[in-house]
C-alpha cells in the first residue's frame, strides 16, 4: 500500500463513502436474481431505474431489427452495475444531476427512422433529485417524451457506449484491462505532460488508448481529442501512430479553458480518470467483498461474479449507560428500546418525576436522546439522500426497535423531509413542475462556507 497525498485521500474517501450507501447489497442482489432470471424490467425496478420505452413503439418507429438489438441489450442491462458507475459529484456522491448519458448507438437500417437511435439513462435535476433514481429511455434527436428534463441530449463527456463493461453484464470481465488493473502500479512512472501529476487521479497510461478506441468510433483514422480536467481545464492529445510496449506514446498540449478545438471529440471522462475501484484497492482502503460482485471479480483474481457483496454488520446490541454511579444498559425488547436494568414501575415513577421536576433518569435521557438525535443519524442520513429508505429505516430499526415512536427531533425531520422531497420527483417525472421550478430546494445541512468544493463540482 503506498503513502497517499492529502488531495488524494480526500478524493478516496469521498468514494469510500459512495461505496458504502449508493449501491446496498440488497439491492444488488436483488436486481442480479431478477436480471438471471430474464426478467430485465425487474431488475430495473430493484435498482431504482424508470423505464421510459416502449420496445413495440420502438419497432413502429425504427424497425424490427434495432428493436430486437435493443432489446437484447436490455436483457444483459446489469443496471446496479450501472448505478455504480454513474458519474457524481461532490461533496456527497450523489448522482451528477440533469445528465443524459448514452449507454449504446444504433443506426436503423432502412426504415425511415433517420439517424442515429440512443439507449440512454437520465439522472433529474437536482431539485427532483430525492431517491436517486435513473430514467432509462431510447433518444432519437426529438424532444417527444422527454419532459421536462434540461439535457435531453447525451453528453458528450459524460458516455458509456464505448464502455459497455460498465453496465452490460456480458462485458464485465473487460474491466480488468479497460481500467489498466492487469499491469503495475504507475507509483514513479514519468508522466507525458508535467502538468497532469499522477496523484490527481488521472489515468494518463490509458489514454493514448482510450483515444484511439473514441477515434475509430468516431470514423477518424487519427487525429486529437480533447481531455477534459475539471471544470476549467483542457488538454489536447494526440496518440502517436508508432506506439511503443508500455506506455503508449502521445503528444499533450494546452488548450484553452473554454473551446480548445470544439470539433475534436472528446475522450470520455470514463477513460480520463483511474477507476475509483482500482484506486481504492491499491490504497488498501476496501476489500473486495465490499465492491460488487462483477467489478470485484474484474479487478480480484479468484472472484467469482456470484459472490455476494458483504453486507455490513447490524446494531450494536446493548449499550451501558452510566447512571446513578453504576453501569446499566438498554436495549430492544419487544422492538422498543427501553432500560434493562429498571423494572416497569421504577420507570414509570421516574417518568412522573421527570415530568416535575425536569431531571429524568440517566437511562432515560439516553433512551430519548436515540430517539431524537441517535448516534446513527449521519448514516441515515447518508442512506436517505442516496435513496436508500429501507436501508435508513433498518438502521433506525435496528439502533430504536421497529416499535418505537418518533417525537419532534431531528431524527423526525429527516424522515420527513425525506418523504416531502420524493413529492418533487413525482411532480418532475407527470411534467407538471417546469424546469429549475418545483416544491422547496433541499435545505443545506452545512453553512455555505464549510464545503469543501461546491455541490455541482466533479470529483472524479
């Protein structure tokens, strides 16, 4: 395990935290059994992805040909995979919002459907973004049947066609060579452009590669393409024609923040970084039981893709609780979290008390406490912004008991704020909320000046 620097710990450890909320176990599993069992629509369903297409529409409009195509991409979707490969943003990890990213191309024979045809997902806007849920739909230059969503369009950084083994279960296994895992640490490689320093993450010994996979793509026998580094940065570059075994030779050149050669295509943001996979493998930050089963068995020689992700532990059990000079504990009975060491007509007595005097027991304090502010609220919280619900209520379930009530407190308003903000994903996927427009923004937890970086702010 090597030393890491401060950018790039950051940077790890905002995709430990993605790793560890935005794609649960059971949701992968979940969606694998229905997804083996040839039922793709379901397998959406279980990772929270709504169908937008029709395939007997598709047929009408483009031919037979491109739907049977489609839809035999449909049936190989892993879309958890999918979900785990999308693009976020910081500070959070949460899905990068209003994006439109084609997964694959097709081009209808001769059946007036015009050009080409996109299988694409759409993320909402960020208003609507409660529940983190994915639109997936095909896309064929109209706006018929995309709503109100800001980007119909796909992006062009922002593009998995020429990275099917990042949802296409079929393809899984090319991960492995695609993400550069099959060869050494780069660790004290010499970098083309002294510009681009191997600690910011970017996959610089891919590249020359990578570019010319998007070139023949595009139809070009060679040529430049653009790297995109962030919100401001450009580099062109061009892979030279007599690469040499290692890392492939390249020319790099500034270019500038905004233009820099808006004709040249433009090397996926896929390819431009180090999977955040790989990089958390070689800093020793995650085990591969952790990661899902398809990447693991990419990146892990001896993993198997059916080996189920490991699902973290439960409650703690009972807890002591210093109270009167001795040690006492609670813990759930009856699903109710209440203090063991306190028979039923002491607590009641101490409750009356409490009601006068203003002074409750120590156990008590502690029980009411849990209940309005529990020491498992960052977790819920993390669970219910990436659209986790029934993670976030068993964490609750299992610290509280399934039978206990919520007073006011900041437990309380989470739950519900959770529950009010899914209304503006409702209203954003029936069209009757316009763009930017909807129920109330999401309230910020932090003060503006804490943030390390800005919500909408890449940290790939």
């Amino acid at each position: 395990m090597r030393s890491l620097t401060v950018n790039e710990d950051s940077r790890l450890s905002l995709w430990l935290h993605v790793r560890e909320f935005a794609v649960p176990p059971p949701m992968i599993e979940s969606a694998t059994a229905r997804r083996t069992a040839g039922d793709w629509a379901g397998a959406c369903a279980a990772a929270h992805v709504d169908v937008d297409l029709d395939l007997r529409s598709a047929a009408r409009a483009h031919g037979r040909e491109l739907a049977a195509r489609v839809r035999a991409d449909l049936r190989h979707l892993a879309p958890d995979l999918l979900r785990w490969h999308m693009p976020r943003i910081a500070p959070d990890g949460l899905l990068r919002p209003g994006l439109t990213v084609s997964l694959a191309r097709y081009h209808p024979a001769s059946h007036g459907g015009g050009g080409t045809v996109h299988l694409v997902v759409r993320t909402p806007p960020a208003w609507a973004d409660a529940g983190q849920r994915i639109g997936l739909a095909l896309w064929d230059g109209s706006r018929s049947g995309v709503g109100a969503h800001p980007h119909p369009r796909p992006h062009r950084c922002f593009r998995l066609d020429l990275h099917r083994h990042l949802w296409d279960a079929r393809r899984a296994g090319e991960l492995r060579a695609r993400s550069g895992a099959d060869r050494p640490s780069d660790d004290g490689r010499p970098v083309p452009d002294p510009d681009v320093p191997p600690e910011r993450g970017c996959a610089v010994d891919r590249w020359a590669a990578e570019a010319r996979i998007l070139l023949r793509e595009e139809g070009r026998a060679g040529g430049a393409v653009v790297v995109r580094l962030g919100g401001r940065r450009r580099l062109v570059l061009e892979p030279e024609t007599d690469g040499t075994p290692g890392l492939p030779a390249m020319r790099i050149t500034t270019a500038p923040a905004r233009g820099g050669g808006p004709a040249l295509p433009v090397l996926p943001d896929a390819a431009t970084w180090v999977l955040p996979d790989l990089a958390l493998l070689r800093a020793g930050l995650i085990e591969a039981d952790r990661l899902h089963p398809l990447v693991a068995s990419a990146l892990v020689p001896g993993r198997s893709p059916s080996d189920a992700p490991r699902v973290p532990g439960g409650g703690t059990g009972q807890r002591l609780v210093e109270c009167r000079g001795a040690r006492h504990r609670i813990g759930l009975v009856n699903g109710v979290l209440v203090a063991l060491d306190h028979d039923p007509a002491e607590i009641h007595r101490e409750k009356l008390l409490a009601a006068l005097t203003g002074t409750p027991l120590p156990c008590l304090r502690v029980i009411d406490e849990e209940h309005r502010d529990p020491e498992c609220l960052a977790d819920v919280r993390a669970r219910l912004d990436h659209g986790d619900a029934t993670g976030a209520l068993t964490a609750v379930e299992d610290l509280l008991g399934s039978g206990a009530p919520l007073p006011e407190g900041t437990l309380r308003d989470e739950l519900e704020t959770a529950v009010l903000r899914r209304i503006a994903y409702g209203l954003f996927r029936t069209g009757l909320a316009g763009v930017g427009q909807g129920p109330a923004p999401r309230p910020d937890r932090r003060p503006s000046g804490s943030r390390a970086r800005p919500r909408h702010t890449m940290f790939r």
